[in-house]
C-alpha cells in the first residue's frame, strides 16, 4: 500500500484557505509563502483526485471535500493539546532551593529543628546551608544565599537588607572538665587571655568585653579579619577539640548540657567573665521580599523558638 503524503501541515493549509477564502491571507496565517500554499493545495487535489476549492471572483470557495480537513485539524489540536497536558503532569515538580547561611549554634538551636519541621510537610523545597559566619554581608549583598540568621553585631546597616530581630543567644565559657581553669570558681578575664579560643569566630561584643585586648585568645586570620585562635566551623568540631585540649569555647549551655559530665565539658563560673547576649536576627535581601519559600522557612523557624521558649517555661 502506498504511503500518505498528507500531513498535518497540509491539512493546515486547507484549513487556513477555508478560514480565510484567498491564498495571501492563509498564507500569512500559516507563516508560508503564497506559492507555496498554492502549490500545497495543488499537490494535495493531485493526491485525493478532488477538487479542494472553486475558484470564484469573491475567492475561493470549499467544496464537500475540504470540509473533513477542518475537522480532522480541530481533533489534531485537540490531541496534541492533551498529550502536551499529560507529558507536563509526568514531569517533576522543579526543585526549589533556599539558600540559607548560619552560624554552628544558630544552626543547632534553629534550623536543624526546623528542617525537621519542613520534612513533614509537602512543601516541595529544600534548603541547603551554609556554616560560616564571616561573609553573611557579602554572600547576602551579591545574593548568593537568600537569607541569613545573622548575629546583628556583623552585619553594617544597609538599605539593601530586611532585618527582624529573631532571638537570643546566651553563650558560656567552656572547656575540658580538667582543664587548669576548671578548678577555679570564677576565674577572671585576665586568666582566660591565657588560652587559646575555639570557635567560628569572634564578634565585636566580645572584643568589648575583653577591652580590646584578648590575647592568646585570637588570632589574625588569612583575610586580615581577628578571629579566634584555632577556627572550627561545626558544633561537632569545637565540643572534640574542646575535650583534647586547653582550648576553651562560647557555646549555650543547651547545646553541650549532654556533655557537662566529669572528664568531658564543663562551664566556667562567670562571676567576673559573663558573656554578653548575643542578638540573632533573620536578614535577606530586599530583591527576595517577595519569595515565598523564605516566609515559609520563617515560620518553621518561629515554631522552633516558641517551643523552645515553653520548654524553658
């Protein structure tokens, strides 16, 4: 049996002359030249052995015959319309990502819990993290994260940022429980200035406290910046180190309660070094207002401090 040459661009054809009587306009409907339309239409008479259209001085008027290619045009569409529905409903969901940047406690006390509120939910985001706390500013400037939980104290003050205060974080001194500091009552800052500090990095407030002069406590780091003497950037890193060294951290005292045990971490007495509070908000860039996973994350995030908050009640 011979092979069709009728396709559905020539069924389109007869279609565009019927809708519009003359060549030049169903040529211009269809984006084809007029001489190939017309050759199109003769090649397809040639083919059926019909006659298509009568020639008329009003145009050209269809016979019987080019009546079904409307029909079968109409269909077509109609087919390809729904499997073009039922090839998108098989595709996945595009994955949503947030980006979000936080410090080891931040992470620990906020958003690993609220990670775990977002798993139960069939809001189709993730969130990726990231543990630093030294380029919040330019990561959130050049928006490479989305939102960060930023201490207030290092990030400069910027039209370009939404700032909410969140929360609170009350740190203590920490370190090994046989540690020379360990067996002092309250010992003083001039007594700290003799260790090394583990931690992410060091903020501005504690410089203060220290009166600028903290030192065997810090060190400069590779970018000219102060930083703490030996830099961890996990809550994990800093507890091991803490326990197989002289080292002493800033850490809450409910990230490490489990470790407040003979031979393992102890908090110093702080009758004479109490740490200030250190203020954590939520910051993002003005372009990202309007991104709804960011508000969403919130949320999760505000469940989190008010259980927390009636835990502690």
């Amino acid at each position: 049996m011979p092979k069709s040459g009728l396709t559905f661009r020539k069924i389109e054809m007869v279609e565009a002359v019927v809708k519009h009587r003359t060549v030049s306009a169903a040529a211009l409907a269809i984006g084809i030249s007029q001489p190939a339309l017309t050759q199109g239409i003769k090649a397809i008479e040639a083919e059926l052995g019909v006659v298509l259209f009568n020639r008329t001085p009003g145009g050209l008027v269809p016979t019987a015959f080019a009546e079904p290619f409307t029909r079968y045009a109409a269909e077509l569409r109609a087919e390809m319309a729904e499997t073009s529905r039922e090839l998108r409903k098989s595709e996945p969901a595009a994955k949503r990502v947030l980006r979000l940047q936080c410090g080891p406690r931040s992470y620990c006390l906020w958003v690993k819990p609220a990670l775990s509120h977002l798993a139960e939910t069939e809001d189709p985001f993730e969130v990726t993290t990231l543990h630093a706390t030294h380029s919040y500013f330019d990561n959130l400037m050049a928006q490479k994260v989305d939102m960060g939980l930023v201490p207030i104290d290092v990030l400069p003050k910027s039209n370009d940022f939404i700032l909410h205060p969140f929360s609170v974080i009350y740190n203590r001194f920490v370190c090994r429980a046989d540690h020379p500091l360990a067996s002092i009552q309250d010992p003083t800052l001039d007594m700290l200035r003799n260790y090394p500090l583990e931690s992410d990095s060091v903020f501005p407030r504690f410089f203060a406290m220290f009166g600028g002069d903290v030192g065997a406590l810090s060190k400069i780091m590779d970018d000219g910046s102060v930083g703490p003497a030996i830099h961890e950037t996990t809550l994990e890193g800093i507890i091991e180190t803490l326990q197989n060294s002289n080292a002493i951290g800033i850490l809450p005292p409910t990230l490490v309660e489990s470790h407040f045990r003979p031979s393992e971490l102890v908090m110093l007495g702080d009758l004479y070094c109490r740490l200030p509070a250190l203020p954590i908000a939520l910051a993002y860039h003005k372009n990202s207002a309007n991104k709804p996973d960011i508000h969403r994350f919130i949320k999760h995030l505000e469940r989190v401090e008010i259980e927390q908050s009636n835990f502690l009640i």
